[in-house]
C-alpha cells in the first residue's frame, strides 16, 4: 500500500487501532470512511472509523 493514501481504522467501542486500509482521497475528501469490522480485543464485529494519521 502506498503511505499517502493509508489510513487507520479504530474500534469505537474499545480504541484499538486494528486495521490499516487505503481510499481514493481525491474523490472522498470530506468524508470519512466507517466499516464494521471484527474486533480482537472485543471479540465482537464494531463499528470501526477512520482516524488522522
């Protein structure tokens, strides 16, 4: 993955950075992602949401 478009995703339940992913930022400039992803530590799906780098 390229460093200038790599994100993080943290749990909103815990705080836990799980995930690292990429967007298009030319096109979602305002926006920030949200997915529901598996947590680890909560062992649940939760959502997850973009953080600044």
């Amino acid at each position: 993955m390229s460093q200038d478009n790599l994100i993080k995703l943290k749990c909103e339940v815990c705080g836990n950075i799980n995930y690292y992913s990429h967007k298009n930022k030319k096109k979602l400039r305002e926006h920030k992602l949200e997915l529901k992803k598996f947590c680890k530590k909560c062992r649940k799906h939760t959502l997850h949401k973009e953080m600044k780098k």
